[in-house]
C-alpha cells in the first residue's frame, strides 16, 4: 500500500481545521462555562465558608453570652443570699431588741407592781401601826403622861432654831385675837402660868389665851396662833405617822 502524500496533507489540514473549529466553537465555550460554574462554585464556597466562620463567631458570641448569663446570674444569686441574709439578720436584730425591750417592760410593770403591792403592804402595816398605837397610846394615856408631855412642849421654846422663832414671833406680831391651847386633860393653873410666861417671851409682849380640852388628843397639847401651830400631843404624832405612809405611797 503506497503513501499518497497528497491524501495524507489534507488529512492534516482537515484535522488541523478540526482542531480549530473544535477550540473557536466548542472547547473555548465549554472551558468559559466550566470556568463561571467553578467561579459560581468558588463563589458558593466562599459564602458557605464566611458563613461557617460567621456561625463559628455566633457561636462563640453565643456562648460567651451564656456564660455571661451565667456569671450575672450567678452574682445576682449570690447577691440576692446576701441581701436575703441581711435582711434576715436585721430582722432578727430587731425581733431581738423587741424581744428585749417586752422583757425590759413585763420586768418594768412587775417591778412597778411589785413596788406598788410593797407601798400597799406598807401603807396597810402604816395603818395598822397607826391603829394599834392609837389604841395602845389610848389606854396610857392619862393626866400624868399630860404632864410629862407639857414639859416637854416648854422646853422646846427654849430649842426653838431661829427660823421657827422668827416664824412664831411674826405670828404673834399679825395675830392680835386671843391665842388657844387645846390639852387632852385640862391644864393646871401653874401649867397655864409657866406657858403664858413663855409665850410672853417668845412675843415680846403681854398675850391672851383660850384653853380648850379635846379629848381626842389623847395626852399633850397643841398651841395655835393665827395659821401658825406648835404642839405635842399623841393624836398629832399619830396623823404624822399617817400622813407620811401615805407620802411614800
């Protein structure tokens, strides 16, 4: 079989212009659309990666926000016990103080009617001291305790402070009516002597006297001038002892 030359050119020419026709209408076409589908596919996977790593950063951030949570919630825990801590403690402080403020009161009321009942007790033991020495000091008294209880009313003139003398004579100076001198028994012309005898001393002028018996002195005297009173006599004694039970109520 011979080489026909010729034949063989324009198998080459023909393949050759094959080629280019293949490369100017079909492999340059197919190779720009494979090259804008591997751009569009680059291009997708370039988004699917910046959203990968933009979810990667929502997750981090998202995390980050729950442990932020979680820390905040943690310290607003932790700040609620304290504050329900607190207030549990000061609560307890002041049911404490008032606690110890009742028991200061109900000590307080029972000290006060303790005192009271005390103060009642006394007044009552007062009394009936009062009562039992009225009745003792009534069956002795007599003329002759009378008498010792006159000396000792003149005496007194002479232990008399200066505040009460000058009293007494300011009595005598503003009183002009007649002086009385009430005794249990009565007093004895020379008992009724030696008195205005120190009356007229103490008021430095002559003086007029009323004598009055009142059996409920019971023994001694009283001696009244104006409001001004000077005595010694049991019933006296008596109210004194009395009134000052009554003071201490």
């Amino acid at each position: 079989m011979e080489l026909n030359w010729s034949t063989f050119a324009l198998e080459i020419i023909n393949f050759l212009v094959l080629v280019w026709i293949l490369k100017r209408f079909l492999y340059r076409p197919v190779l720009s659309i494979l090259e804008k589908r591997r751009e569009k596919i680059q291009q997708s996977l370039d988004e699917a990666t910046e959203r990968h790593v933009h979810a990667i950063e929502l997750e981090q951030q998202y995390k980050q926000r729950l442990d932020d949570w979680s820390l905040e919630k943690q310290q607003l825990l932790q700040a609620l016990q304290q504050e329900i801590q607190s207030e549990r403690t000061q609560k307890l402080e002041q049911l404490k103080s008032e606690l110890t403020h009742e028991r200061e009161k109900t000590i307080a009321v029972e000290q006060r009617q303790q005192a009271e009942k005390l103060v009642q007790y006394q007044h009552t033991a007062h009394q009936q001291g009062a009562r039992f020495a009225s009745r003792l000091l009534s069956a002795v008294a007599s003329r002759e305790l009378e008498s010792r209880l006159f000396e000792l009313f003149i005496t007194t003139f002479d232990e008399l402070n200066k505040e009460r003398k000058e009293t007494l004579q300011n009595a005598c100076e503003n009183f002009s009516k007649t002086m009385t001198v009430t005794s249990a028994f009565g007093l004895s012309s020379s008992q009724q002597q030696q008195l205005e005898k120190k009356l007229k001393v103490l008021c430095n002028q002559p003086v007029k006297i009323e004598y009055e018996i009142d059996p409920q002195l019971l023994a001694g005297l009283r001696l009244l001038i104006g409001s001004s009173v000077l005595g010694i006599n049991l019933q006296d004694e008596l109210n004194e002892f009395v009134e000052l039970s009554r003071e201490n109520r």
